[in-house]
C-alpha cells in the first residue's frame, strides 16, 4: 500500500478558513450505521437489537472507511451489501470491546475476499490501562497474539498486510492529527472517555465533512475543535440529561453537551447513536433539549440507516440493496 503522508499538528487551528468554506457538493457521499447500540444486549419491541458501536463512509455506493467495529457490526456490513476488498481503511475511537469486537472476524472473512491491498488500521496510543494501536493488533492478530492462525495479514504472508497505526491520544496534551487516503482528508484528536485514550475523527472529501465523537464526556472540550463546519455529527449518546452515574457522566456527553457543541460548531445534521436502556427511553427529552440549542436536524440512528451526508436525511436502510 503506498504510505500516506502523516502530519501532526501542534497548533490548535488545524482547519483552514478556506476549508471550512467549502460547501459540501459531492452528492454520493453517505454513511451507514452498522451499529447504533452500546455494550448491552439491547432488545427492544420497537428495534428489536442495536449492534454495538460502528460506521461505514461509502463513496458512490462503495465501501470506503469503517469507524469502529464493534460486536454485530460484521453481520450488518454483509447486509450493506459492501465489499472488504473496497474498504480503505479503519479508523478506531478506542479499544472497548463494544467498538472492535467484530475486527477478527472482519479479518477472517477478507481470506474468502479478493482483497490484495494492504489495509490501514489507524486507533489510539496507549497508557498503563491498554496497550496502543500497533501492540493492541498484535496481541489479537499476531504469532502469539489470541488469533495467532490471522498472523499471516500482520507478517505480509497473506494476500494483503494490515498496517496498524498509533495516533497521539493524550487527553491531557490533545493533539491534532492528520493523513490523507485517495483523496480523503482523515482528521482526529485525543478526547477524554475515563482511562482510556480515546480519539474523535473526522473525515472530509469534495467539501463535505463527517465527524464522529466516539465515547467522550468531552471535558477539555476537544472536540469543539474538530467539529466545525461538520455537514454530520454523529455524537453518542449513551447518557441521559439527568444522569447522577458519576462513572458514566466521565465517560459520556450529556445532550445539553451535544447541543452546544453543535449549535457553536454550526453542525448541519446531528445523528445521535450508541443508544443505550438509559437513552432509550428518554429520546424525546433528549430531543427537546437538544433542540433548545441546537438549529440543525436531529435524528436518532437505527442499525443500517443510510444518510446522505450533503443533506443529512435518511435515505433508507442497508437491507434495500442500495449499494451494489
């Protein structure tokens, strides 16, 4: 795979006013959500399941970039109908098991693939608490790693090579990163979730751009930095207004978070996911409040919904065959 350019940036004006002036033109640009729920076994009468945390960017219908891959996820990209040989690259938030459980299994079916590109794996730095991207990878995919028999995409002896790599996420010190991949600009900074390191990314192509906040409880308000201009902010929502769960409300954004950092960012669409019992049922709260702050649209994800990132509207379900 050719190598992209990395760059970190140190300074806290990582978007141009040029860039942020563009508008978003490319019309064929659109995420499927692959998983809408959290780490809980979610079963409701109205969605009967929610797959854990995960993304698919397709450009014209193909697979480009997956965000996470959390457990269920696999299942839900074989229904998008996407192809693995089309994916680009992965980008991870962090390493809980509710956003990459599904990764081996995503790995084992590319064998039955035509994949012959090496694929970029781009996640967090480590601390005391896990390890980073290039460590995490090969304890699960390496010689002596949990699926040593996949240790052949690490090593190159396979008909491709998994390039994992580590991106600064340092909550304390948040850094701006950025790589570009076939004409994507791919964007992150480091954003508090509890102990882990953890990431938002960001992903821009033909003026249109795509923000995902991954789990934070946003307390350095980091990611109002990435956010600006977004035409889709997909934002978790995994804890109530009213929240008095001290551990979750460091882990989490409450919606009065979420609407202000869309309302200052100018956010297009707000998508909100990673649904969870707690949010479930407050969803209508959850909206008033949100829109108490907040001008754009406002939607709730479900598995496979599609949306279009010019305009932000749904425009159907993976099941409907829209890709090919």
């Amino acid at each position: 795979m050719k190598k992209s350019n990395i760059i970190l940036f140190l300074s806290l004006s990582l978007f141009s006013l040029t860039t942020i002036a563009q508008q978003c033109t490319h019309q064929d640009l659109d995420v499927v959500v692959l998983g809408s729920g959290g780490p809980e076994i979610q079963l409701f009468r109205n969605n009967p399941s929610r797959a854990s945390a995960s993304y698919l960017v397709r450009e014209n219908g193909k697979a480009a970039f997956l965000v996470d891959f959390g457990t269920g996820a696999l299942q839900n990209f074989a229904r998008s109908g996407a192809k693995i040989e089309d994916v680009k690259g992965i980008l991870i938030t962090h390493f809980h098991v509710d956003h990459i459980n599904d990764l081996p299994a995503l790995v084992k079916a590319s064998f039955f693939s035509s994949r012959h590109h090496d694929l970029a794996i781009y996640g967090p730095t480590g601390n005391e608490f896990i390890p980073d991207t290039e460590q995490f990878i090969t304890r699960l995919l390496g010689e002596k790693g949990a699926y040593s028999y996949l240790s052949g995409f690490l090593t190159g002896d396979e008909s491709y090579q998994i390039q994992p790599t580590s991106v600064p996420a340092d909550k304390t010190a948040p850094m701006h990163f950025h790589t570009e991949i076939d004409g994507f600009q791919l964007s992150a900074i480091a954003t508090e979730h509890g102990l882990l390191p953890a990431l938002a990314w960001r992903i821009e192509k033909g003026g249109c751009r795509i923000v995902f906040s991954g789990d934070t409880s946003n307390q350095s308000n980091s990611l109002d930095r990435l956010v600006q201009e977004a035409d889709l902010f997909i934002a978790h929502n995994a804890v109530p207004e009213t929240s008095q769960d001290n551990v979750a409300n460091k882990l989490h954004m409450r919606p009065s978070e979420i609407a202000r950092i869309a309302q200052q960012g100018n956010i297009k669409s707000l998508l909100l996911s990673h649904l969870m019992r707690r949010t479930e049922h407050v969803k209508a709260q959850t909206k008033n409040i949100i829109q108490a702050q907040f001008n754009g649209k406002i939607a709730f994800a479900n598995d496979c919904d599609v949306y279009a990132v010019a305009t932000g509207i749904r425009k159907g379900q993976c099941d409907n065959k829209i890709s090919d």
